[in-house]
C-alpha cells in the first residue's frame, strides 16, 4: 500500500564509500531540486542528508542494496508491456547513433518521447496508464532508425531491417493498438484487454476459475496467490511461470541475490541479516510461504537504521488484483523526524480506542505499528522514478493482523 507523489524525483546520488567525509547533515542551501520538464512531468532531484557522515560500512550496505534494487530494473518494464524491453532498446541504440543537431524541432519531440517511455517505465502513462505516441512522422522515426547498425537492434533470428521497422511502427505510432495496460472498462475482458505483460493467452474467466481452485477462503494465513508469477496457457493447459531465480525473469533475479547477498554480509544486525537471507531465499524458490516468513522478520526488525523495500508488491498493475510489480526502495531512517512521527504512532492505541467508528470494529489490542521517516536512498521498479511519499507494508491482512506494519513517509 502506498501514498504518491505527483511529480518526479531522480536519484541524483552518487554512492561514495569513502570513509573522509563532512558530517553535515543538512541540505545544501543552493541544490537544485528542478532539473528538467517535459510533456506533463518535471524531473526532481532529492539528497540524502546525513550521507556523508556514515561510516563505511553503512555505505557499502546502502551501495550493495542499490544496486540489487537496479537489477531487476528491466523486469517492470517486462511487466508492464512484453515488447517494452524491445522498444527501449530500440529507442536507446536511436538516441546513441543520432549524428545531427540537437536542437532540431523534430528531435526535440522524439527525445520527449524516449523520456516519457523511460519514465513511465514503457510505452502507457504511468498513472492514466494509457498508450502515448511520438509526436513525429513515421518518415522522421525511420530515418533515424536508419542511422542504426543493424548489430546494435534487437532483431529476432532470421528477421530483417525491412521486416523489423514494419513489426515496430504500428507498436510506437498506433494509440489504439494494446491501448490501455491495465483496462477496467465495463463490459470488456479485464485481462484480455489489458496490455501488461501478466498473462498470455487466458481470459478473465479462466483466470477467475484457476484461482477459485486454489484459494482457500477459511485458510487464516492464506499465501499471496499469483503474486510472483505469470499465468499462461499452452497446449490448452493453464499454468504459472513464477519469477525466480532459474524461472521468469531468472537472469536479473540471479544478479539480485548476489547483490544482497553482499549486503547480507555487511547487515548491522541479526534481525537485518535474517530477514536478507529469506528474501534470498524467496527469490532463489519462489516460494510465497518464504515471502511471507520474509515480510514478518522484517515487520519485526525496527532497530535497524538502513531498511529495504524489495519484491513484486503492488498489485495495481495487473486488473484482477493478482501479480505483484517490481519495486525496491533503500532506505536511510531519519532520526530527528521519526521521533515526531513515534510521538502519534506509540499512542495508536488511544486512537483505536476513540475513534468514531462502532464498538465492534475496534480493535482490542493495536500491534506492531512502526512509524518511521526516511531517506530514499534509491529506488526502482515500480518506485521509481515516479516515487511514493509514503509506504505501509505488508499488504497481507493476516500478517498486518498478526504482527503489525511498517508505516514508512520518505522525508526527502
């Protein structure tokens, strides 16, 4: 569950580990924030106050969760649209190899477009999440397409310049074609006519009857059903194809594990260091019972000052509610500001017990609350670059019952 921010921030951090460092924690007076806009989005920067005066192992483990954060960058993409990873590509070899003037009209519109596309993580808006084109002609784009040596396109085996540019055009130019990535029209097939990448070749219908099957609704700790995988249909058979390392998605997922694996290394606690080892653990099984077993070990450390948000979480993305989106976001606790918030979040009880609502929706005992202030280390996937104010995980009810939630606001 999270609150957004409408607006924009990118990392503008540079992870340094040197142990020399000034120990000012406050923002520099003359940053600046803005750093560009376009279409309908300004880019922010954001610092990280109190950096420079961590020690080095701090900084190493903050360095090796960022970057298990980066690589799984391309799985959102992959998520959101199955040819998006084709189309950035694409896009990126075009920005590469253009060998006129920057300032040409024309140009200036395709650079609004490849920027749009690695903002909202592919081709659909990242709120509206409909499909959004160049606002160039098709005879612009494939000039500059032209300017590409064939070995840096992603061409299939077998398959041409020609043959490729035709397959591409109707991809970037046709606003009706795979138009909305996640379609919750009445009267329509909410899977079926949604562009995300969460399905192949089934319909809401089956989707519905595969997971009716399985779900079991006295189950008290039930497992987040479909929340790491895509269902698909082959030879008439209904499965899913979970991500994991060895699975789905299995190249980037394999550079994670290493990435927190070093960071497990380094933990500042045996808390921290339990709760990085069953998320290893998680993505080297798939297995969601060990994402549950992860997402309580985490809820119950609040010593730590460094904190990860990892895994495919919000379920926004897939129209029945299911597959969770690729997110992580590294996080430093502010100390100063999360002694205010701990001022409100330590008297939850009170609140419980006064709040205007019936007797019998009360609860009798408040647990596990944790309120914090942060600051965004970094973030990826979903998070980012269009980042969240505020975080409360884990989504699961019988956990959040059971043993509480973390109440996360970034302050930077």
């Amino acid at each position: 569950m999270r609150l957004f921010l409408l607006g924009l921030m990118s990392v503008a951090l540079l992870l340094s580990c040197k142990e020399e460092a000034s120990v000012s924690s406050a923002p520099a007076d003359d940053f600046k924030y803005v750093s560009e806009q376009f279409a309908d989005l300004r880019i922010l920067r954001y610092q990280v106050p109190g950096f420079e005066s961590l020690d080095l192992k701090t900084k190493k483990l903050l360095y090796y969760l960022s970057q298990a954060a980066i690589s799984g960058r391309d799985i959102i993409y992959d998520q959101n649209y199955k040819y998006n990873l084709v189309i950035r590509r694409t896009l990126e070899a075009m920005v590469r190899n253009h060998l006129g003037s920057g300032n040409n009209e024309n140009y200036a519109h395709f650079m609004t477009y490849v920027k749009r596309v690695w903002f909202s993580n592919g081709i659909h808006h990242h709120y509206s999440t409909i499909k959004f084109t160049p606002d160039i002609t098709k005879k612009y784009f494939l000039q500059l397409l032209d300017a590409v040596p064939e070995e840096e396109l992603p061409l299939k085996k077998g398959q041409t310049r020609e043959e490729f540019s035709q397959w591409l055009l109707p991809l970037i130019f046709d606003e009706n074609l795979d138009r909305k990535r996640v379609n919750l029209d009445a009267g329509v097939d909410h899977v079926a006519q949604s562009a995300n990448h969460y399905y192949d070749g089934v319909t809401q219908a089956e989707v519905e009857a595969f997971y009716a099957g399985k779900i079991k609704k006295d189950d008290p700790q039930p497992i987040s059903y479909g929340l790491n995988s895509r269902l698909v249909k082959e030879n008439g058979v209904i499965r899913e194809k979970v991500w994991k390392v060895g699975g789905l998605y299995g190249s980037a997922l394999e550079k994670v594990v290493m990435w927190l694996e070093k960071a497990r290394d380094v933990a500042q606690n045996e808390k921290q260091q339990r709760w990085l080892s069953l998320l290893i653990d998680y993505y080297k099984t798939g297995d969601l019972k060990t994402f549950d077993d992860f997402s309580i070990a985490w809820v119950e450390d609040t010593e730590s000052d460094v904190d990860l948000i990892h895994g495919f979480i919000e379920v926004y993305g897939d129209a029945l509610g299911y597959r969770g989106a690729y997110e992580a976001i590294v996080q430093l606790k502010d100390p100063v500001a999360s002694k205010r918030i701990e001022a409100i979040s330590s008297r939850a009880q009170w609140f419980e017990d006064n709040s205007p609502i019936m007797e019998a929706h009360k609860k009798a005992e408040v647990k596990g609350i944790s309120a914090n202030v942060i600051s965004a280390v970094f973030e990826a996937g979903d998070a980012a670059p269009s980042t969240p104010i505020g975080v409360n995980l884990p989504n699961a009810n019988w956990i959040r019952a059971s043993h509480g939630s973390k109440s996360i606001n970034l302050g930077n």
